[in-house]
C-alpha cells in the first residue's frame, strides 16, 4: 500500500510536467513577412518567446491548447502614428482598443513628454497586458509654433532659435525619448541641430518637411522617415524655387498669424497648385533621393481619405464607435452625423495625388511603415490601422507588402528585427490570429480570433465587452 506522502510526491511529480506558461497552436497557416504563407505549420510558445515553428508532435504538457486549422497566423501589427496626448481622456482606453484589434506595439509621434513617458512606464510594467510604446516626446518646432496649445493641444514645443533647439534636444535625448520629430515650422538651421544631436546619440528623426528648407537637403541630412508624406509636394513642381522664395516670405509672419493659421495660410496658398503643376522628373528625382538615402515613409493615408472622403459616416464605421468609451463614442457620433457630406474638390485632388504617390514611391523601393494619426478625424484606435492596410493596398502594395509595413519594418527602423516582427523561433510572442486569410483579401486582418500579447492568449478580443 502506498502511504500520502507518497501518492502526494507522484501527483507533484506529473503535474510538474504542466507548464502553466506553455501554449501550443496546432495546424495554423502562417504568414511571416519575410518568408510568406507556410501552411498546416504547429508552434510552441514558452513565457513570451517562440519556442518552435514547424511540425512537431503535440505533448501533454501545454497550458493552453489552441486549434489552427483554417485559421491564419500574423506578427502583432504596429500603429506608427499616434497621438495619446490629442485626447487625454480618450488615452487611458486607447491602449486596450489598440490591444483589441491586434496592434501590439505603437509609435506615439507627438505629445507632452511627461504624460506620455508615464505611459510608457506603464507599458513596460505591463507587458502582457499593453502594447509596447515608444515615444518622441513633443513635436520639435520653429519660433510659430503650430500646436501651442490654443485651438490645438500643445504637441510641440516651442524654439526660437538654434540655442533653444539645442536645449530642448538634448534634453529630450537625456530623458530616454526612444526618436526625435523635427515640424515644419523649424529653419534650416534648427533642423540641421535637430539631425546633429540625434546622429550623435543614435536616434531617428521623423517628421514634415520645414517649410524654409528642401526635401534634398532634409533627406541627405539623414532625415529617418516623413510623415504624411508632408510637404514633398512643394518640391515636385517645376516651379519649387519660385514656391519657396515665397514661403520664405511668408514665413515672415508680418501680421504675427499664429502657427496654425501660418502654417494653414501657405498649405492653402501653395499645396493644391504644386499637385497641379508636377514635373515628372523632378519628382523621380525625389523618389531617387529618398531611395537612395534611405527615408522612409509613413503616409497615413486614412488621415485624408476617411475625412475627405467622409469614410467616417459610413455604417460600418458608426457600428465601431462601439468600441470607444461611451461618452467619445456619443460625442464623435454626434459631430459625424451633423457633419455634411460634401466632398471638397481640391482635398479629394490632395488625397487621389497622396495615394498615387505611395505606389510611385513603393516602386521605387522606398521603404513603407502603416500609420494613421489616431484619434484625429475620427481616426478609432486600433481600428483604423485596419483601414489603413487597406489603403495601402488600394494605392498599389500587394497584401504581403502591406503587413510588412505593420510587423517587421517597424520592428528594423528601431532595430528590434532580431527579436521582433517575424514567427521564428526566439522572438517575441506578439502574435494574431485571423480567421481569415489577408493574403487573399487583406480586410481579413480585421477577423481577429485571438491576439497575444508578449506570451498572453486574448480570445475573441474585439467580442469582450468593456
């Protein structure tokens, strides 16, 4: 007869073979940026790591089981534009809504450094319940600055002169910013500062092309990446020197306008006619550049067609409001549906030249990031980077092309491809599972069955209620 102890040490015995922190995905389909669609394929994942991607033979020893079969498995997704600091009430949600749709790790592009490094700190405590954040810290801009707090909040921060720009960049560098954002309203020598201190210490710059200076000069400085593709358009017309003798003037500011209506007076002045008055080779002459210098690009095309086009009032769209927290959801929907439905002609110009421009530049082997500026124009996080894929491919990139641009080319322009971005053994579980393929009909990415996050299994995410 066997006494209890014993009996006690052999139950202890098998139920160590258990591990609570063991999961195991049988027969998925996978789709690795790199390497494409690898059918029928099981995958262990041990703590947060990828332990194995192949066919091995199912043990007993996982903690959770979860049957693959149909079902389609891509990287976490990255949002590289984003703005916690616009809505700071709508910021304490955004970090699960980005969960729940499968977006992982963002990039906040713009805001007050304290209030977004504690989200920070945050989502490093957090890890399994919070995407992975990396921050810049206030938009770097000139001496009228555009977001000063009036009718916008204050993103930025104000330098009036190369000095000041200086100060501000190395403090931001001694604070842990994970890049740099350089705006528009910087001169040429701020910028240059700006391009200086970041090379020194390793760090990317993003941001707009300055309105004093030119693309050419920005991007052999080593400008990292462009957002919204801002201000490219100045420099593709045959008559750019003559455009920036002008803004140079205006930039003057002889009627001390605000840096919004500064900013807003020379976009209206000069943007619609540079798109209409493009060279062809000037403009591949910038595609070249670009190319060749290595500057990405985050067109955030939803920020321009989804209020352009008034995507927004669409049902769809209306039926996610659902996702927001009540009193934003009733807020937007209210502004949405009092909003008209006309369609500006020269923004619709603006936003076409914006699509058709990414598939110009993605031939020419520029490399791509998927952003999209939430939780501005109506923009709902998570969400959106959905629509924003779609729109990547409706400008010209394949399926396979565009999740790249959310997984692993994020994961190079900050140096985590070794780790992250892929499904290889050793790197990180940031994973989604889709009940659809992308690959056939990237709108797929939005049938989420299951997220992880850093290990951890969120079924039928966009199904929990908050």
């Amino acid at each position: 007869m066997i006494n209890r102890p014993i009996i006690f040490l052999i139950f202890l015995f098998f139920s160590c073979d258990i591990v609570d922190n063991k999961i195991f995905i049988q027969n998925v389909n996978v789709i690795d940026p790199i390497d494409g669609l690898k059918k029928n394929i099981n995958i262990e994942i041990l703590d947060n790591k990828i332990l194995y991607v192949g066919n091995l033979k199912k043990s007993n020893s996982y903690s959770k089981e979860i049957d693959g079969t149909g079902k389609y498995l891509i990287p976490g997704l990255w949002d590289t534009h984003v703005h916690f600091y616009f809505d700071q009430e709508l910021a304490k949600y955004m970090p699960d809504l980005f969960l729940k749709f499968g977006i992982t790790s963002v990039r906040d592009t713009g805001g007050n450094f304290k209030f977004l490094d504690s989200i920070k700190a945050l989502s490093k405590e957090n890890p399994k319940s919070f995407p992975r954040v990396k921050i810049s810290g206030p938009l770097i801009d000139g001496k009228f600055n555009v977001y000063n707090g009036e009718r916008l909040p204050d993103l930025s921060v104000k330098t009036r002169n190369v000095q000041e720009t200086e100060t501000i960049v190395n403090d931001l560098v001694e604070k842990g910013v994970d890049f740099l954002k350089a705006y528009e309203m910087l001169s040429p020598e701020q910028f240059e500062v700006v391009m200086k201190i970041a090379k020194k210490n390793g760090l990317n710059v993003t941001g707009h092309i300055p309105l004093s200076m030119d693309i050419e000069t920005a991007s052999n400085l080593g400008l990292n990446s462009l957002e919204h593709i801002k201000n490219l358009e100045l420099w593709a017309t045959s008559n750019k020197s003559k455009l920036l003798e002008e803004r140079r003037e205006m930039l003057k500011n002889k009627n001390n306008l605000s840096g919004l209506n500064l900013r807003g007076m020379i976009h209206n002045a000069q943007k619609n006619y540079a798109i209409n008055n493009l060279d062809e080779n000037q403009t591949k002459k910038i595609y070249k550049i670009l190319a060749k210098n290595n500057t990405w690009q985050i067109p955030t095309i939803s920020i321009y067609k989804v209020p352009i086009y008034k995507m927004f009032r669409s049902k769809y769209w209306m039926q996610n409001l659902k996702h927001l927290p009540k009193k934003t959801a009733e807020n937007w929907k209210k502004r949405i549906t009092s909003s008209n439905d006309k369609i500006n002609p020269n923004q619709k110009d603006f936003s076409d030249w914006v699509q058709k421009t990414t598939k110009e530049m993605h031939e020419y082997g520029i490399k791509f990031m998927a952003g999209t500026d939430t939780p501005l124009g109506f923009l709902i996080p998570g969400f959106s980077l959905h629509v924003e894929l779609e729109l990547l491919v409706e400008s010209g990139l394949s399926e396979l092309d565009a999740i790249k641009t959310a997984t692993i080319n994020p994961s190079k322009y900050f140096k985590m491809q070794d780790y992250l971005g892929l499904i290889k053994k050793n790197y990180i579980a940031d994973l989604v599972l889709l009940n659809s393929n992308p690959l056939e009909d990237i709108k797929n990415t939005r049938q989420i069955s299951a997220v992880i996050k850093n290990g951890k299994i969120y079924e039928n995410p966009l199904k929990i209620e908050r």
